[in-house]
C-alpha cells in the first residue's frame, strides 16, 4: 500500500531553536523534538518562546506521539506546554525522558502524566503502517538518539543534533552501522541538523575540547568560573576531570543544574573522579582558597550569559565576579548572541575578570560540521534533503554542501514554518501551508504577549512614556482642573518647565474644542490629546514616547446622592 507522507516544520527552521517537526503519514501525525528557544534583543521581556500549536490543536486526535532526539532545551524545553494541551505518549532514550520528567515536575496539571516511554537504539515500534526506529548519534549529552520513521515509500530520518567525533567515550558514540543499513533500506527524506554548516573549520574531537579544559585550569592560580549550558553533560564531566587533576574543588550554582547533575549521576552518565569533588554550601566555598575552586555558572533554565552579566554588575546575592577570576566560557553562541556575549566580556572586565573562550581557539560546536554533512549524506543517501534546525543561511549554506556532492535543486528544499511538504519516491512539492506564529512565554503568560505589545515595550525602552491628567466636566463643558504632566524615560521635568506648559496648553486646547464643537465620544477624545501631543513632542524632541491621556470626569450625580443621603438622615433624627 503506497503511503501518504507530509512533513511540516513548526519550529526549528529559519531560527536558531525551537525544533519541532510534524510528519504526518496516512492521517497519523508524528512529532520530532518539542523544543524552546532563548529570546534574542528584541524581545523584551520575553522568557521564552515555543512553538505555535495551533495546527496541532485543529488535529489533536491525528498525533500518534512525541519522539524526542536528546535532552537539550532546544529539543525538550516545550515539553511541558505541549503536554499541557496534548495527552500523548512521549518517547525517548533514559537521559532525554528523565530530563524532560524534570521539565514538567512542576507542573501542578502534569502531576499525573506518566505516559513516557524509554527507548533505545535496539528499539522498534510498530504502529500498524508505520515503524519507528532509532539510532545513536554523538552529542554533547548521552542518550541522544536519530529517529527513523519507515514506511512503505521509503524512511524519513531526523537527526536532531549530531556531529561524527572518531575519539567519543562508548556513550557517546554515533552507530554507523545502523546509518548504513537505513541508507541500503532506502531513505526517502532526510531531516539534518545545520546548526554549524557554515563553518568550514573541522570540529574538534572531544578528547582535545577534554586537554584545553585540563590545560586552562592548571595553569590558572585563581578561581574559575565556568559558564556552561546546565544540560550539557558532557562538558560538565569534562570539568569534573579537570579540576579533580588540578586539586580543585567544584561548587554548582542555581536549583536546575543541581537537579540535571543529580539525575545524570544516578543514570551513571556523569562521574565524579573524586567523591568530595562537589562543594556542599557557600560557606564551604568561602573557606576554601582561591586556587583550589572551580564554579559552575548555568543562570536561570541553564542559560549562563545573563547571569554572568549578573555576576559582573555585583547583582547576585551569593557569588559574584571578584578581581583576576578567570570567567571561563565553554558554550558556542549562537550568532544572534554575539553583541550579547561581546558586552558581557566588557563587563566582566569591568569587574576585574579575566575572560576567555573555548569558541576562540577551536570549533567546539556539538552541531555537524560541513564535512561530517557530507559524509552523512554520502552514508544514507536520501532521495530528499531538508535542511532544518538552524537560521535560513544556515540552511543555504547545508543545501549548497548537498549540491557539491551532486544533489539538484529539485531535491532539496528549504522549509519556513508552517509549510506542508508532500513527497514520495517521484517528486517533493508543497501542498499547502499553515500561518504559525511564534507563542512567547512572559512570567505565567503563555501567548498573551503579541507583537503590538513588544512594539509597546520597545518604545518604552527608547522613547518612554508621557502620562497627561485631565478633570473636565462635561455637562459645563470645561476643563475643571489643569492638566497634570508626568514624564518617565522621556525627559526630565525640572528642566524642561516650558516644554511642559507648552503641552499642557495644546491638551487644554484640544479637550476645550472636542467639548465645544464636537459631539461627544470618550476614544475620539483620548485619540485627539494622543495625535496632538505627539506632534508637538516629536516637533520638540524628535522622539515619540507612549502617550497616555487619563480623562477623568466631575461626577454629578454623586454630588447629588451625597446631598440627598445627607437630607436623608437629617429627616431620620428628626423622626426619631
């Protein structure tokens, strides 16, 4: 029987993040990887974003399960909110279910889901029409595992994360035999990782990324301060190793790499090379010198930029940056992160840091590098080729390797979110297409902040904002009391008194002639006093900051009661 096959990117391409893949085979909808990712600068505010649901929710009794490749946020970090509007089985390796179990702890509505499933590459799941299997990659988290949907067309392989590293401990190991057996099977689309293909530089091996920690830490005589993502295990026990053959002593910080590192413990993936490695408290930590202590720096959801940035401005209450601590970074930053990462080394220079990073001297990047592409691609040898994961010149960039290798134009394509891609063993066209949005998560909010609401905050940010108070009395038609001005961010009152008065004769101005002349409506009123003090303030001050007129009415009829309530009781003493 032939299949139906579509494949649907909701996140994960044209971004740096946010993976998430809906195949979709005979009515059966497959999920690869539910992740998140960190906002960028222009998100003001925004803790997180995650991928727009809404197509799954029109299609809620079609998802037959999440399938989930490794325990990084950028795969499992949504987890949690899907469940939330989804009751799917979720499967995965014993590292990424366990992760993703911490994701939804705490959850009051999660408590009672249990429906996880652990896999291995030994696994096969057979859902009628469908098979899934599963085959080991190197990453920089054990347990991280490449899916295989086969079907009567061909196999659909998904990555998620991966590079090809010849020295990777047993863990840690890609099986390439099972990537030659799926590529004699037949593959029909192949679904890659393109988070490094830009890079030409050749990744280095994990056992060198091993020796430049070790080396860095004992030529150091003073503290270190490691700032790594929270889930990436494997340099966590790069670290362990390192400063257990310096004499140092390791200290964690914040609630979430605690718990990461505990759990990686018990699964026996993450060691201590000495059992009073660990220190226990701050005060432990004080005591100790400077020289025997390496601090491991995550921040808040793993994410260690901002709070470095913390730590330099002397804003933590427990640990901050002191004079010649070497701030010691071990993750790759993405792209957009760059202006990011550069003020935060200024600013730890500021505090009388040092900084360097691994990224600097070598690619240390846990993504494919454009060779280790190739080789996949020569070992599978997909009918298809759909780069994802990674920003749209990063997907340019995977599909130009893919040509030099002989692939044409008609099979590759480069996905946005959204579009339905139909294929089988003839041709690959799109067949249709959803509107998804970003859904960005503020505090509790979950995608109640728009972009209306961003623009908001952005001009808040450089402009501010402009408060004017008017009393009026509509029966009399005037103004019962003068404006009142309140200025934040814009300008400073006291010195700028006749701008002021300037402004609050043109809101005079502008509430006298809307009582007079025109029939009365409270938002023409309001959109009057916002049209002509923008003009006035952007003629003055070439900035336009939000405006907000709060018209406030004499209330008349209150009077009235007050008097009549007084009447009242004057009447009542005299009948008693």
């Amino acid at each position: 029987m032939k299949s139906e096959i579509k494949i649907m990117p909701i996140g994960g391409v044209r971004e740096n993040g946010k993976d998430m893949y809906a195949v979709d085979i005979n009515g059966g909808i497959y999920i690869l990887d539910c992740g998140l990712r960190y906002p960028e600068n222009e998100l003001l505010g925004i803790d997180v974003v995650i991928p727009d649901f809404s197509y799954l929710e029109k299609n809620k009794d079609r998802i037959v399960g999440v399938f989930l490749t490794h325990g990084h946020a950028d795969s499992i970090g949504a987890i949690s909110y899907f469940l939330s509007e989804f009751d799917v089985p979720v499967f995965g390796s014993e590292m990424t279910i366990e992760l993703a179990k911490l994701n939804v702890a705490d959850s009051e509505q999660l408590k009672s889901f249990d429906d996880f499933h652990v896999v291995s590459d030994h696994s096969e799941i057979d859902f009628e029409d469908v098979n899934v299997t599963f085959f080991k990659t190197t990453h920089s988290i054990p347990g991280s595992l490449g899916i295989a949907i086969h079907t009567s067309e061909g196999v659909i392989v998904y990555t998620g994360d991966f590079k090809f590293d010849q020295t990777a401990a047993p863990m840690y190991q890609t099986n390439y035999s099972a990537l030659t057996q799926l590529g004699d099977e037949g593959v029909l689309a192949l679904l890659s990782d393109s988070g490094n293909a830009e890079n030409p530089k050749p990744s280095a091996s994990e056992k060198q990324i091993g020796e430049y920690i070790y080396d860095t830490f004992n030529y150091q005589d003073s503290r270190i301060i490691v700032a790594s993502v929270a889930s990436n295990i494997l340099r966590m026990q790069q670290v362990f190793n390192a400063a257990a053959m310096c004499g140092r002593r390791v200290y964690l910080t914040g609630h979430d790499l605690e718990r990461i590192v505990k759990t990686a413990m018990r699964l026996k993936t993450l060691t201590l090379p000495e059992p009073d490695l660990l220190i226990n408290s701050i005060d432990e930590l004080n005591k100790l010198a400077p020289d025997k202590v390496v601090i491991i720096q995550t921040g808040k959801m793993g994410e260690p930029i901002k709070a470095l940035q913390r730590m330099a401005n002397k804003e933590q209450s427990d640990i901050n940056i002191e004079p010649r601590d070497l701030v010691f970074i071990t993750t790759t930053p993405s792209t957009a992160m760059e202006t990011t990462v550069a003020k935060t080394r200024d600013m730890v220079y500021r505090a009388d840091g040092e900084v360097k990073m691994i990224s600097d001297e070598m690619n240390s990047s846990g993504d494919a590098s454009q060779s280790d592409l190739q080789l996949l691609m020569n070992l599978l040898h997909p009918k298809y080729l759909i780069p994802v994961q990674g920003e749209y010149r990063l997907l340019e960039a995977h599909a130009q390797l893919a040509k030099q290798i002989g692939y044409t134009d008609k099979q590759i394509f480069i996905p946005n979110k959204g579009d339905v891609i139909s294929l089988n063993k003839d041709e690959m066209w799109i067949s249709g297409g959803e509107d998804l949005a970003d859904t960005m998560i503020d505090g509790i909010g979950i995608g109640d902040i728009g972009n209306i609401v961003l623009r908001d905050r952005k001009v808040l940010s450089e402009d501010g904002i402009f408060v004017a108070v008017v009393t009026i009395d509509r029966k009399k038609k005037k103004i019962v009391s003068q404006p009142k001005l309140t200025s934040r961010g814009f300008v400073y009152v006291k010195a700028n008194k006749d701008l002021m008065k300037e402004a609050a004769g043109i809101i005079e101005k502008t509430v006298t002639n809307n009582l007079e002349h025109k029939e009365f409506d409270w938002s023409n009123l309001k959109q009057d006093v916002r049209d002509d003090l923008s003009d006035y303030l952007y003629k003055q001050t070439k900035r336009r900051p939000v405006i907000l007129p709060v018209i406030m009415e004499v209330n008349q009829h209150h009077k009235r009661s007050k008097k009549k309530q007084k009447h009242n009781e004057k009447k009542s003493e005299l009948t008693k």
